[in-house]
C-alpha cells in the first residue's frame, strides 16, 4: 500500500518523504525525485536516517506546519498512512499558492471518476424503490393511516437520488436553476422529513431562526443537502442521542448559519482533514466521508465557506456564511 502510494504522489512535483515510526523518530524509508532535487546536500546520506536529524522535531502531528530549515519558511504537511508510517510533503512558502490548486483538483479528479460508478449503481435501485412505493400509495388510498409512512419512504428515496446526482456534480461547474429561498423554510423542511427517522428519534431539535432571514438566491435541492449532511453528520457524532441547536442570523451583507451538537468534538488531530473527500473515521461500510466534502462544495459554489470549530463546554459547531444576492445575481434572476 505505501508503494502504491509513493508511485501515485511521485507525480505531484513537490519534495516529500515516507516515513516510519520508530522510538528513535521518524525513520526514512523514501523519498521521491523532487525532494533529492530540492535538498541535494542529503541525497548522499547512507544508513539509517531520521528526519529529526534532517530538519528538527516538526513531524509528530498530522495536518500543517510551519517552520523554516537554512532561513528558509517552509509548510510541512503531514498524512498518515496506517499506524507506523507518514508521508511529509515539504512546500516552499514561494510554492504555497499553487499547492491548493493542485491538491483540489487532485483529489477531485480520482472522487469524478468514482462517483459515476457509485451513482449508476445506486440510480437504478432507487428507481425500483419510487416505483413500487408509488404504486402502493396508490393502491393505499388517501384514507390509509399507512399513508404517511409511504411519502416519507418516497421522499427520503427522492432525497438519496438527489446525494447520488450531487457525486457527479462534485467539483464541476454548478447545474440546476437557482431561486429565491428561505433558508429557515428549507431548515424546516429538512427536518420535518427526517425527525420520525429511527437514527434522530432520541435528538432533540432547538431552533433559533431569525424571522426576519432575508431571501438568499441559491439552488434549494443543493441547500436542503447540506443540512441533511450536517444533521446526519452531527446524530452519528453524538451516536443517535443528544441535541442539536440551529441558529440563522441576517446581516447586511451575509447570512450566518450555525448548527451545533452536543457531541464529544472532533479530535483536533483530523480537524485539518474533515472536509476533504473520502476522510471518515468511522468503521468499514459505516461511512463514505463524502458527506462534509459535498457540504463544502455546494457551499462555495453559493459564494459561501463553511468552518467548525470545537466548543469548550463539548459538541462541535459548523458555522456557515453565505454573502448575499450580487447585481450579477439578480440579472440572472430577472431571466
């Protein structure tokens, strides 16, 4: 696996090295071409070398540093791999604007190419769950006391085709019409669909929605993902049980949007990871860690950013921004 891994990064361009932990630091196992060309006076170093000896004691945490090496500001980024071993890439702070670019587009080239596979094979089940479920309401007849439960199966089966759409639209240009919303109206809504659902049954809801929001110009299918998204994300955090508080404020230039849970936090060490795709910490087949990576798509799309932070009293909270209309906006409405 880490072969694999030093094949696929050696393409990247940047310094980086692979790494092992031993009691005495961290071992060098590898390094790729950029990094012998960048720090030519180690390529000739036999034996066991530790990065502590190269450069310092910067290598423990995962996530980003910062510290200079012969006068020099450097950016070091830290990915674990398994238990034992790391990868560190080294970037210049000359460099630093160009790596986001790159990483971005990295990782959403390889989540593309999944997410069509991922999306055809749920598309067509999906399809098989609408058709029946619709048949039966109709057989059901409006005075069913089962005639609830039949729309929510439809509308959450609706929702899970919408996710599922959402995987091929991840990172593209931004699809689908956009109208004049209310934000607390799709919060509602939102939870309206899912507060019979067993998982949200022993989670207790506290809104405090400005009443006087202003409407906000945006895609409303996309918008009632991300609070899907954070909603799930924030039940699975406090394991089915707890509260979660809602809170939206209007502004003159922006609307604030906070959804925090009574949960344990986030363990500070994968906090710099939470939104990248793919990054889960839950067990095999539990989880996709594409929920809060989508949030964060269709959030910056809007214009929008989306960041967390740790409470002190316990829970985590998710702040979201999102500007309001622009004149380019509102032309586009006017068609």
């Amino acid at each position: 696996m880490a072969g694999k891994a030093c094949e696929e990064w050696e393409s990247i361009g940047l310094p980086f090295i692979l790494s092992k932990i031993t009691k005495r630091g961290h071992k060098v196992l590898w390094v790729n071409r950029a990094f012998k060309e960048a720090f030519p006076q180690f390529s000739s170093l036999e034996g066991e070398i530790y990065l502590e000896s190269l450069f310092g004691p910067y290598f423990d945490s995962p996530g980003l540093e910062y510290f200079t090496y012969l006068g020099k500001p450097y950016y070091h980024l830290c990915l674990p791999l398994g238990k034992k071993r790391k990868i560190h890439v080294l970037i210049e702070e000359s460099f630093w604007l160009r790596f986001p670019h790159w990483y971005h587009t990295e990782r959403l080239a390889s989540l593309g190419k999944l997410a069509g596979e991922i999306s055809h094979e749920l598309n067509n089940p999906l399809g098989g769950i609408l058709l029946y479920a619709n048949m039966l309401k109709e057989e059901l007849g409006s005075n069913s006391r089962l005639q609830d439960y039949v729309d929510k199966i439809i509308a959450l089966t609706t929702r899970c085709r919408i996710i599922s759409k959402a995987l091929l639209d991840f990172g593209k240009p931004e699809r689908g019409k956009k109208e004049w919303i209310n934000l607390n109206q799709v919060i509602q809504n939102i939870y309206n669909l899912i507060s019979d659902y067993q998982v949200f049954r022993k989670v207790k809801f506290v809104f405090n929605l400005d009443p006087e929001l202003p409407p906000f110009y945006a895609n409303p299918t996309q918008m009632e993902q991300v609070f899907l998204n954070l909603f799930t994300n924030a039940v699975e955090a406090m394991k089915g049980e707890g509260t979660i508080w809602v809170e939206t404020k209007g502004r003159e230039d922006r609307i604030i949007i906070r959804v925090t849970d009574s949960g344990p936090g986030i363990p500070p060490e994968i906090m710099p990871f939470i939104f990248d795709p793919f990054f889960t910490t839950k067990s095999s087949g539990k989880g996709t860690g594409l929920g809060l990576s989508i949030c964060h798509s269709i959030i910056k799309r809007h214009g929008g950013y989306i960041r967390v932070e740790n409470l002190p009293e316990k829970g985590a909270s998710f702040e979201i921004v999102f500007p309001l209309a622009t004149r380019e906006a509102l032309r586009e409405d006017a068609f």
